[in-house]
C-alpha cells in the first residue's frame, strides 16, 4: 500500500476520533461568549429517528421491533468550518489576543454575509402491526417533537457586498404510524400518534447606503409526509384503528431595506407548505381490510416580507414564488377478491407567504414586486373499487390552502418603479366519492370542503413618475374534478359526494398616478374555470346509483382601478375577464340494468369586476379596453339507456360573470376616457334529454342559468379632444339542445324546466364636448337557435313537457335590435299520441322523409280538404312590422325556427293572387327529424280562397310552429326596423348573425 494512502486512513482515524470526542465537549464549549458573531457559514442536515411499540409476526414468534431514539446529524461537522488561521501559539494569553484578531480581521472581510443552510428529517415509527405468516398485534401511543431556531440577524448598513443573507430552513418530517400489514396472518393496530417538527425564524438585515448589501435569498419549506392508518391484507386480516397529527412548520418575517442604496435591500423569499398523505386506505387482496382513522395535518412556511428602496437603484425589490396544498390519498377501499372498508375523517391547513411591503419612490428600478403563489390542494379520497368483491367507503375531508398575500408598494417620483405582477394560480383538484365495481359491489362516499386561495389586494402608485406604478396580473383560479362518479361491469356501484369548495385567485389591482408617463397602467386577465364532473353514472350489465351535491364558488381577480391624471400614457386599463364552467353532471347512461343519479348543483363564478379610470387633462389616459367572455357550458340531466331503466333528477342554478360596469372620465383631456369594448356570451344548453332502446328512461330537470359579460359604459369628456368615445361590439349567441325525447322500440320521458339569462354589454352613456368626442357606435351581434321538446319514436314512445323561460339580451336595454326569444323548432306538447306504438312516421304521397322540399300541386290531389287552418302557419316573435308590398317582404330574411323566412315569403307571394298557377314552389332548405304525426296533407286552395296573411293567428303544419308573421309587431320598448327598399332582390339566406347587427351614431 503506498505511503499517502495509509496516511491518509490514518488521518481518517484519528479524525473521527477527535470529532466523536469532541461532540461531548463541544456542548460545554458552545456559545461561551455570547456576544461573538455567529459563523458565517453554518450547514447541517439533521435526522432524528424514533421507532417504538412496533410490533412484528413470524411463523416462528412474535416480536416488539427494538425501540430507537437518537439523531443522526452533520451540524458538528459542518459548523466547524474554520474562520481563523490554525497556527500554534505557545501562551495562552497570546493565543487569545491573536484569536480576537484573527476573528476581527475575518468578521471585516466577511462583512456580515451569511449562509446557513438546514434541512431537518424527523422520521417517526410507531405503532404499526407485520403479520408475515403469523399474528401481529400493536398498541401505540406516540409522539415526536423537534425543533431548531433558524433566526438570523445580520447588518450590511453602509457597506458594500455586505450584510447579504442566503439561507435554506426546511423541515421534512416523516410519520409512520398506526398501519396494519398482513401477508397470510393477522394484523391489528390501534395508535395515537403525534409529531410536532419546527424550524425556521425571522431574517433581519440592513442595506441602507450600501452597495450589493442587505439582500436575502431564503427557502422557508414545510413539507410533512404522513403515511397512517393504512390496512393492507393479502391471505389474511388487516385491521387498523389509527389516530394521527402532523404540524410542520418553517415560519419567518423577512425584513430588510434599501435605502439610498444600489442593488440592495432586495429579498426573495421561497415559501413552501405542501403536505403529502397516504392514510387510511384498506386494501384487500383474497383478504379482509378495515381501517378506522382520523388524521390531521399543518404545514406553514414564510411569512410577512417588508423592504424599502427609497431613494435607490435597483433596491426594495421582491420576488416571492411560494407553493402551499396538501396532497392525499387518502381513505380510499380497494377489494380484490376479499373485503374493504375505509372510514375516516381528514383535516389540514397549508400556508406559505404572506403580505409583502416594499417602496420605490424617489428610485430607479425599485420597490417592485414579482409575485407567483401557486395554491394547489389535491385529494384522491373516499373511493370505492372492487373487482369480485366488497369494497365500502365513508370519508370526510377539510382543506384550507393558501399562498402568498397581499402586496403593497409605491413608485412616486420614480423610474420603473413600484410596478407589480402578480401571476397567482389558485385550484383544487379532486376525486372523491366515486365507486367502481367490476363482478363486485362497491360504494364511494364522500364529504369534502376545500378552500383555496392565492394572492390578495394589490396596490401601487406612480405619481411624478416615469414608467412606475403599474400593475400586471394573471389571476386563474380553476378546479378540476370528478366525484360522485359510479361504474359498474357485472356488478353495482355507488357514488356519492356532497362538495363544498371556494377556490380564489388573485384580488383587486390598483394604482394611481397623477403627472405621471407611461404610469399606474392596469393589465389584467382574470380566468375563472371550472371542469367538473359529477353525479355521473354508467353501467355495462350492472347497477349503478349516485347521489351528489355540489356548491362551487370560483373567484378570480377583483374590479381593476387606476387614475393617470394630468399624465401622458397613464391610468389605461386592458381587461379580459373569462368565466368558463364546464360541467358534466346528473347523466346516466347503462346498457342492460337499473341506473339512478341526483344530481344537485350550485355553482357561482365571477371573472374581474366592474372597471374605474380616470384620464382628466391627461393625454392617452383614463382608457378603457375590455373584452369579457363568459359561457355556462353544461351537460346534465340526461337519461341514455338500452334495455335498461334509468333514471335522471337533476337541479341546477349557475351564475357565470365577466367583467362588469366600466366608468371613465376625461375633462381637459386628449385621446383619453375612451371605452373600447368587446363582450361575448357564448352559450350551449344541452339539459334534459331522454335516449331509450328497448328500455325505460325518464329525465326530470330544473335548470337555472345567468350569464352576464360586461355591463353598462360611461363617460364623461367635457373641453376635450378625441375622448370620452364608446365603441361596442357586444356578440350573443345561444345553440340549444334541449328536453327531448328519444323512444326505439322503449319508452323515452323528459320533463325539463328551464330558465335562463343570458346578457353581453349593457347601456352606453358619454358626456362631454370637443372634436371628435363623446361618440357612440356599438355593433351588437345576435343569433340563437334551438331544438327543442321534440319526442322522435320508431315503434315506441316518447314524451316531452315542461316550460322554457328564456331572455337575450344584447348591447343596449333600450333602442337596440335584440332577440326576446329564442328560436327554432319546437313540436306541440302530446304528438305522440297521434301515433301508435307500431307505427313508423311518415308523410302519405311524400316517398321519403327528412323533408327537403315541398310536394308538387299534382302530388297532392289525394290530400284535399285536410290543411288544419285556412293560414299560412305561424312563427315566433319577431320584432318589428312585417313591411308592406311583396318587395319587402322578400327582402325580410331572418332565420325564424330554423327556416329562411325569404323562401318561406317568396313561396307565400307565388300562392297570392295573380300568381302564375304554374310557378313551382321553393324547396324547403331544412333537414329535421322524421315527423311522427301521420296525417294527410289537403290539396292546395285556389287563389281565390287564399285569406289575407294573419299577423298573430296561431297555426301549425304536423304540429311544426311556422308562421313567418306572428310578433313582428315591435314591443312599446323596442326600435322598429327601418322601411325596407320595395325593389331590392330578395336577401336569401342571410345568416341571423348578420341580421341582429345594427350602428348607431358615428365617429
């Protein structure tokens, strides 16, 4: 062996030697003067262990696990770092003159920077039951507690490279407590278990009149791992009644400043809080599986930053990411072959970050905020599986999450300064109370609250200022989810949830400027979604059942708010607010067997807020541009079956809202106070269906919608210039599919009650004088269509009832053309007792049927004297008169229940007298669903026995709703169109889109 290696062995000996005996001094020789500085550098990984009251079975005996209780650590090593020269001195007292040197001389040259790194791993194992091919039994009462003082306290004041603090405080325990494991024996445990883990503590520094000092960078995690409860059984029994708590913290305040400095008093605080869980669950393989357990948990990191960079360069500023949520699996049942049952009850709180203060007046490139809170619970809890077997499960869960927090600063007087992004996605993920069973039974139950949230109020100023003050923010809050679900192959399964969740992003942004450039500008997108399915049931040869409720409320951003008065570029506002819901609820769908789902819903989402500004004596001030969007896309309520019975109940009540008023003014000012708008309602009713094949199916459904983007503009803009503009294009559309019934050799029934609002803008109102100035031109966009309470048989039978209150509104409430119902094709209530059960429908001399033309005058002399009504047949209200002569009439086009009213005229003119008796008629350009009324259709009347066309008079062809004039008469409150020309071509075909555009006023 060469020299250097057995040297170097050696050292290695004695080393350890010297440190293990060290460790009994050192504990004596610690902090022997208070006063000194600490070390600069101190970095320590820790792991205390602690394994008691386990029990193991063997097939040779029974044995209690051996107790362990120490820590595993490096501190000493790390913290022994040497800061003084190592050189031998011969007196003590000149060893001790020299020390305080040395130190002196290394405490200047380190000038206060510190680094300090802690991560700390408690594990604790107790009372947990091993049955491997024999019995094993645990009784626990446990508990764990550690903790270590992260607190640092440095000073960077007047110096350069001095006082900076970079520093990692995280706390990582573990908790295995209470589980229950058996592998062909037996396996019982009962435990209370408990661990308490603490680190962390305020960070205090200073960088006032320095350079590059007084900055901290410092990660605050909390991140507990609990893994309790649990019974696993494979060939055997696992039983496991468990009681658990985990609290991890690593708080701190950070505290730092700035002042009169450069590159200083900046902190970026890392707060981190998730919890991760995997308690309660029974899991049963040719085995039975029980697990009894409460669990609780608590994880807070960070806390409240505050720092300051007035006057300075590049100071004050913050950055704080910050990641808060638990996430479990917990008390979920899973049989395969054997039994399973998990009951529990679930409790945590995650919190990371806080307020955050900082101040960029009188700087340059300070006292800004960068804020990314990211709140993220997600829960996988009380499910049920069971594949030939029994799996059952009855959970409850709480969860509170929140990141990050308000944010606070200033930017007066300043150069990019004082300006915010707060970026702060908000959600909460679950699946929860769902069954699924396959040659088995299983059943899911589920109680969930979940709160979430990010961010908060966010506010700053810009006064005096040059590109300062401004606020950019992306609030999303959105929960993704699937619960009260239930599935089944040759079996039965059952779900049922009963959820309550607020989820909230983000909050109100607001700044204010006066005198200011490109300043106390707001940029906002606000997003509130929400994908959710629930009450959902599908069976293949099974039985399925659910019963669910769901109250959501989604909340993202707040009413933006910002002033750019006397400024230049200031006090704008661009919004865009989306309310999305997308929700697939109360459906049940099976092929061969009982299908049942209740599904009750409350869901309120809000995008944004109504919008203030303010642009007076400003130039390019005080504007407005906002494009809202909100939708209500829901599928719900419907009964699909074959050779099955299903049943369909569902409640439903949604309010889904974009934006809101915006309001401007913009006195003495130029290009400012001017209200750009573009809000759209995009909506899809798809409620209440019945499909039947050779089966039974009935939908019973009450749905309430509200869906609003935007709402009413004002301005004022008095002695100004090119200001105080309105310009709208608000776009409602709705394409319904709704309350009808299906019947192949079955029976199909849906009774649907719906009502629903849907608005995009609301009034316009501007006030002012001066060129090119307090104008109004808004462009409403307006289409609806509907099939609806239609019951198609084929040697069955199928009903529809129910009522529809339904209103459009778009633009403005007053004087704008605007649809007031919808529109489409519609059959009589009872048709289907026009035909037997062995009947397919069809129309006699028509060959086949969808329709797309009308019969010729030869083919129809076998059905004479049967037309239902000396009229022509009525349509849907309209909204103005019908104008008069036939010129006009073909020049009215709009797309009345789904036929275009143009040919449907033009037909009309060739049967008036005078007509050619050889004109052909027009086709009938629409394909609908075979007609299930047999009847025959009369010969065509001669043109003397044509009546005048009625203008309200009700009629039908086969039950069709065709009147091409009933309500175009205008309400008292509406706008009449204007007179059509008499000699214009006929428009046909001309989209419904295109119809309902209007311009008013001019710029």
């Amino acid at each position: 062996m060469q020299t250097w290696a057995k040297r170097g062995i050696q050292s290695a000996f004695v080393t350890g030697g010297l440190l293990m005996l060290g460790t009994g001094i050192a504990s004596a020789q610690e902090n022997v003067n208070p006063d000194s500085a600490p070390s600069p550098v101190d970095v320590g990984v820790s792991v205390p262990v602690k394994v008691d009251q386990n029990n193991l079975g063997t097939p040779a005996k029974n044995l209690n696990v051996p107790k362990i209780d120490r820590t595993i650590s490096t501190d000493r090593v790390t913290s022994a770092v040497p800061v003084r020269t190592a050189a031998p001195v011969a007196h003590p007292l000149i060893k001790q003159a020299t020390d305080r040197v040395q130190l002196a001389a290394a405490q200047g040259l380190l000038r206060g920077n510190t680094v300090q790194a802690h991560v700390d791993v408690p594990i604790h194992i107790c009372g947990n039951a091993i049955a491997v091919l024999g019995n094993a039994e645990a009784v626990g009462d446990c508990d764990q507690v550690t903790h270590r003082d992260g607190s640092i306290v440095t000073d960077g004041e007047g110096q350069a490279l001095a006082g900076n603090v970079v520093a990692v405080n995280h706390i990582l325990p573990i908790q295995l407590t209470g589980n229950a494991i058996a592998a062909g024996g037996n396996a019982i445990t009962a435990t209370d278990a408990s661990q308490v883990s603490t680190t962390g503590g305020p960070i205090t520094t200073d960088g006032d009149k320095g350079a590059v000092s007084g900055n901290v960078v410092a990660e605050q995690g909390a991140t507990p791992i609990q893994i309790t409860g649990n019974g696993v059984g494979a060939v055997g029994i696992a039983e496991a009644n468990s009681t658990a708590d985990t609290f991890a913290s690593s708080e701190g305040d950070v505290a730092t400043s700035g002042n009169d400095s450069s590159i200083s008093g900046n902190a970026v605080p890392i707060p981190l809080a998730p919890l991760f869980e995997v308690n309660g669950n029974a899991v049963g393989g040719a085995a039975n599986a029980a697990t009894q357990s409460t669990q609780t948990g608590t994880a807070y990191a960070g806390g409240n930053t505050a720092t300051d960079g007035n006057p300075a360069t590049l100071a004050g500023n913050i950055v704080e990411p910050a990641l808060a949520g638990p996430i479990t699996v917990d008390d979920n049942a899973v049989a395969g072959g054997g039994n399973a049952t998990a009951i529990s009850d679930t409790t945590n709180e995650s919190i990371a970050g806080g307020q955050k203060n900082t101040n960029g007046a009188d700087a340059t490139g300070s006292g800004n905020i960068a804020d990314a809170p990211i709140s993220l619970p997600t829960a996988v809890g009380g499910n049920g599986a069971a594949v030939i077997g029994n799996a059952l499960t009855d959970h409850t869960n709480e969860a509170t999450s929140t990141a990050g927090g308000p944010g606070y600063t200033l930017g007066d007087n300043s150069v990019l300064s004082g300006n915010i992004v707060d970026a702060p996605p908000a959600t909460a993920v679950d699946v929860c109370g769902n069954g699924a069973a396959g040659a088995g039974q299983a059943a899911g139950t589920c109680e969930n609250d979940v709160k979430s949230g990010t961010s908060g109020y966010v506010g700053t100023t810009g006064n005096d200022s040059v590109v300062s003050g401004n606020v950019v923010q992306t609030p999303l809050a959105a929960p993704a989810e699937a619960y009260g679900l239930a599935s089944a192959a040759a079996g039965s399964a059952t779900g049922s949830a009963d959820e309550t969740k607020d989820v909230r992003s983000g909050g109100q942004p607001n700044t204010v400027d006066d005198k200011g450039t490109v300043s106390s500008n707001v940029v906002t997108a606000p997003t509130a979604a929400a994908a959710q399915v629930f009450a959902v049931t599908a069976g293949l040869v099974g039985n399925t059942e659910s019963d669910t409720s769901n109250d959501t409320s989604v909340t993202a951003g707040g009413d933006p708010k910002a002033t750019g008065k006397k400024s230049s570029v200031s006090g704008n506002i661009v919004q865009a607010p989306t309310s999305t819901p997308a929700q697939v609820f109360g459906d049940g769908v099976t092929l061969v067997g009982n299908n049942s789902t209740n599904g009750d819903n409350a869901t309120d989402m809000k995008a944004g807020g109504p919008a203030h500004t303010e642009g007076d004596a400003g130039s390019i001030a005080g504007n407005v541009v906002s494009a809202p969007v909100a939708s209500a896309t829901q599928v719900q309520g419907w009964a699909v079956g074959g050779g099955s019975n299903v049943d369909s109940i569902v409640t439903n009540d949604l309010d889904s809202v974009a934006g809101g008023n915006v309001d401007s003014s913009a006195d003495g000012g130029s290009v400012s106070g001017n209200l750009i708008g573009a809000q759209a309602t995009p909506f899809v009713p798809v409620p209440g269906n019945s499909v039947s094949a050779a089966g039974i199916t009935n939908s019973d459904t009450f749905t309430d919608t509200n869906t609003v983007a935007g709402g009413d503009s004002t301005s004022t803009a008095e002695d100004a210039s090119v200001s105080g503009n309105l310009i709208h294009v608000p776009a409602n559309a709705i394409a319904g599919f709704y309350a009808n019934a299906i019947a192949a050799a079955g029976q199909a029934n849906t009774v649907t009650d719906k009502v629903s609002h849907t608005q995009a803008g609301g009034d316009m109102e501007t006030d002012g004088s001066g060129p090119l100035t307090a104008r109004e031109m808004t462009v409403p966009v307006e289409a609806a269509a509907k099939v609806a309470r239609i019951p198609v048989e084929v040697l069955g039978q199928a009903t529809t009832a129910g009522t529809s209150d339904d209103t459009q509104l778009t633009g403005e409430d007053q004087g704008t053309l605007r649809a007031t119902q919808l529109k489409g094709l519609e059959l009589p209530k009872g048709v289907d007792s026009l035909l037997k059960a062995n009947e397919v429908p069809a129309f006699h001399g028509i060959d086949q049927l969808p329709v797309n033309s009308l019969p010729s005058v030869d083919g129809l002399s076998a059905m004479a004297g049967q037309l239902p009504t000396p009229a022509l047949p009525g349509v849907a209200q309209e909204r103005t008169e019908l104008p008069t002569g036939l010129g006009g009439v073909a020049n009215l086009n709009p797309n009345v229940q789904g036929l275009p009213l143009g040919q449907v005229l033009e037909a009309a003119k060739g049967l008036l007298p005078g007509a050619a008796a050889e004109r052909s008629l027009p086709s009938l350009p629409v394909t609908a669903p075979a007609l299930p009324v047999p009847v025959q259709l009369p010969a065509l009347p001669t043109e003397r026995s044509l009546p005048a066309l009625p203008l309200d008079g009700p009629a039908s062809l086969s039950g069709i709703n065709l009147n091409p004039t009933q309500g175009l008469a205008p309400k008292a409150e509406e706008r009449s169109l204007p007179q059509l020309p008499l000699d214009t071509p006929a428009l046909a075909m001309i989209d419904p889109a295109n119809l309902f555009q209007t311009v008013t006023g001019s710029l």
